[in-house]
C-alpha cells in the first residue's frame, strides 16, 4: 500500500463522525501512524505528528459548516506539508551544477533532465560525463544527451575525471548551463571524495546537488548529512518518487537533516523532473492531483470575472454579485475539490457547477429584476413578481423559481465562510487571499 492510500484510508475512518471525540481521533492516528511508518518516516516524527493532530483536533469547535472529517484533513494537509519540508522555485540564470551520490542513486538520468529542464526555461545547456568508474557511463549520457537535444561532452575511456571537468567547462563554454554527472560508489569513500574534490575545485560549480533515491527512505537524511559534512553540499535532489513506497520517508528525513531539497524525479523519461513543492507531494497524497493548478484556475477566474479576491470576504451577496460568483466558479471548474479540501466539501454540487446554458438563462432573468429586486431577495417572495420576472425574461416561472434556490443556497455557503475563519486562514495560505 503506498502512503497516499494509507493516509485516504486514514481520513476513511472519519467520515459520517459529527463531533471529533478521543475515540475518533484514537483510530484515526492509528492508521495515519500505519501509514507513515510503513513509508518509513521516522518514528519520532510519526508521533509527533499525530501527538499535534490530536491536541489540535480535541481542542477545536468545529466551526458551523464543518465535518469533523473535513476539520481534521485541514489539520493534517498542515502538519504534513510541515513534516515534508518547504516549497523550492528554481533561479532560471546561468550556472553549473554538479551532482554527486551513490551508485544508482539517478545522478546520470538526472544530468540529463535537469539540463532539459533549464534549457526549456530559455537557458541552452549541457552535460558533461565525469563518470570514469562505470562502463559505458559516456554511452548513457551521450544518448541521454541525444533524446534531450542538449549538449554533450566527455573523453571516451579516460581516466582523470578533474581533466574531463576542465576540457568540459572548456568546450561547452557558450552554454548557460552546465550539469556535470559525476561516479558513484556504494558508499562516501575518501577516493570518491578525493575526486568530487578536484572536481569541485576544477569547475567551481554554482551548486553541488546530492542525487538520492526515494527507495532508501529515512537514510537519505543521513546521507544528506554526512556528504553535507565530507564534501559540502547545497541541495538534494530525490529520484524515483514514482517508484517507491518510502518517498514520504525519504522526503521528511531530508527535510530534518536541513538539506535544500530542489527537485525530484519521478520516472525514467526525461521530463519527469519537477522543483519540489511539499504542498504539490502532500496535496497528491490526500487525492488532489493538481492543487496548484486548480489554484491558478480559480484566481484566472477570479481575474476573469474582475473579483478582487480581498473584497470577497466583504461582498455583499445580491442578484448582480452572484451572477460574478457563479461565472468565477464555473471558470474554476473543479473548485469544488478545493472547497472539499478545505473543509467544505458538502457544498452542493450544483451550486458550484453551472453550465454555460444556465448562466445565460440566469443573466436574462437577473436582467428582468428591478434593481430593488437584486438587491433583496426578499422581495420576491411578494405576490406576482416571479411570473412578471418570468414574463419578461421569456422564461418560465420554474426557472425564475431555480435560479433564486441557487442563490439561497450561494448566500447559506457565504455565511458559512464568513464564519469560518479557519476556513478564510486556508484561502490565503493558498494565495486565495480571501
Ligand atoms: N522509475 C525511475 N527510475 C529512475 C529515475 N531516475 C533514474 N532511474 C533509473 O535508475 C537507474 C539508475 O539511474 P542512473 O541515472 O544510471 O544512476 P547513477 O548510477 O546515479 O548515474 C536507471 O535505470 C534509471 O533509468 C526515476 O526518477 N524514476
Ligand atoms: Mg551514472
């Protein structure tokens, strides 16, 4: 079972729970902790972790609107995004980097990539092949080289690594950036050392990264300390996400150890690569695929619609504010994932959902209504003005009569966030900004 499942079987043990007793939130930790340890994140951690979940859950009123399930998956989005360490977004300018790591750790794969990476970003790149240890190490890069359409150096069969770094720096002297690969060894031996050393003092790289696979869980802290410690290292980048149940582990650990974490691979191809964002792993691991782009979405919406997110908290709900609403939302598209995350996820669905077709129809029956009328429903539980709305709308009553449903049902979800301030709290920490 991989930690995503693990954590969704978790948050499982929640739903239909009303109030959040010790007895709930007992059984729920138990199967979060399952989880973690079995991604092998340190235990420790694991206990502190659901120590704070439990404090934090016993002690809150839930606010109105809320289920205690929906409550807790907020507490819990928090304190993983803490345990798996901050958000990284690359400088795009000119720099060499150099990799280092143990055997089959990804460095050769991840020359390739992350070179592919900067030169899609406008930076042309290259690699250079440092690796005299592994046969056939120049053919890897070279092809990896090829299928990435970036530039290639290295000396078939040498032997003097430091000698290949200074002809590479030399050859590829018009390229912005430059991925030096490097050997490996089954562990940090003073050869090896030696080696990144001469390197390092040859190239003068901007960055030294660490390449550690995902597979080996909590060691990779250790191992980020000690090449911190034997060769100075500036950040970490952690493979094979795609392939591993401990990537949590791997993840966490590095982010104790104080390592930079920059990046992440997950997979064999070569735009698998992506700069590492806790927020982006952890809303994976509760079933949300694409939080950040779903962010995006509601804000273009919010642009689209010319709604300043800040004013949103104070905005009066009438006819002409719901109709911006309910254009913003439909833009969102799957908002409702974001409301689910962030606790409300018993938003009806047709009341963030609306067709292109129902919002035309709803702009001619708001544009039927007197201005009194859009700015108080309560108007239109008086005699005759729904069949008059209806009349000069050419629509029929019933449709006058659904659209005011939908806007009884926007002003209760209103309230509802008005009165959450938990709730407001995420919204801005996702840059919602309400
Ligand atoms: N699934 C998966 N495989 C990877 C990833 N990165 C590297 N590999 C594979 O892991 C193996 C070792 O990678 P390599 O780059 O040669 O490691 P090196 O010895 O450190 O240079 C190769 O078969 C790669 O294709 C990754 O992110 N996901
Ligand atoms: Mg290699």
């Amino acid at each position: 079972m991989d930690l995503g499942e693990g954590i969704r079987k978790a948050v499982a043990t929640l739903t239909g729970a009303t109030i959040i007793d010790t007895k709930a939130i007992k059984e729920f930790n138990k199967e979060l902790q399952k989880a973690l340890l079995s991604a092998d994140v340190e235990v420790k951690l694991v206990f502190e972790l659901t120590k704070k979940i439990e404090t934090a859950a016993l002690s809150a009123n839930l606010p109105a609107g809320v289920t205690a399930r929906d409550y807790v998956i907020n507490l819990l989005y928090e304190e993983l995004v803490k345990l798996m360490g901050n958000d990284y977004s690359p400088e795009i300018s000119p720099k060499r980097i150099l990799l280092l790591g143990l055997y089959g750790s990804g460095k050769t794969t991840t020359a390739a990539k992350l070179a592919k990476f900067y030169q899609d970003r406008g930076m042309s790149a290259g690699v250079v092949c440092c690796d005299v240890t592994r046969p056939a190490a120049y053919e890897q890069l070279e092809t990896l080289a090829k299928q990435a359409g970036i530039a290639f150096f290295g000396i078939k069969n040498g032997h003097d690594a430091v000698k290949i770094a200074k002809e590479g720096l030399a050859a590829l002297k018009d390229r912005k950036v430059i991925v030096f690969d490097s050997s490996g060894r089954s562990g940090l031996d003073a050869e090896l050392m030696k080696e990144l050393k001469g390197i390092a003092e040859a190239v003068k790289p901007d960055e030294k990264a660490l390449v550690i696979s995902a597979d080996i869980g909590q060691v990779a802290g250790k191992q980020a300390s000690e090449f911190s410690k034997e060769v100075g290292i500036n950040s970490v980048i952690v493979t094979k996400l795609d392939g591993s149940g401990k990537a949590g582990g791997a993840l966490s650990a590095v982010s104790k150890s104080g390592a930079k974490l920059t990046f992440t691979g997950s997979g064999e191809k070569l735009n698998t690569l992506d700069s590492y964002s806790s927020k982006r792993f952890v809303a994976r691991l509760l079933g949300m695929p694409d939080l950040e782009g779903l962010i995006d979405a509601v804000n273009k919406g919010m642009q689209e619609a010319n709604v300043k997110p800040e004013n949103m908290q104070n905005m009066e709900l009438n006819f002409d504010t719901f109709y911006t609403q309910l254009k913003t939302m439909s833009g969102a598209g799957p908002l409702k994932n974001i409301l689910g995350m962030m606790g409300m996820s018993n938003v009806p669905k047709e009341a963030i959902e609306q067709s292109e077709e129902k919002l035309k129809n709803y702009k001619v029956i708001i544009s039927s209504m007197t201005k009194q009328e859009r700015n108080n429903d309560s108007l239109l539980k008086q005699k005759g003005r729904i069949e008059r709305i209806a009349k000069g709308s050419g629509r029929t009553e019933k449709d006058v009569k659904d659209l005011i449903s939908e806007f009884a049902k926007m002003k209760k979800l209103m309230n509802s966030m008005k009165n959450n301030r938990d709730i407001l709290k995420r919204f801005k920490s996702m840059g919602l900004g309400v």
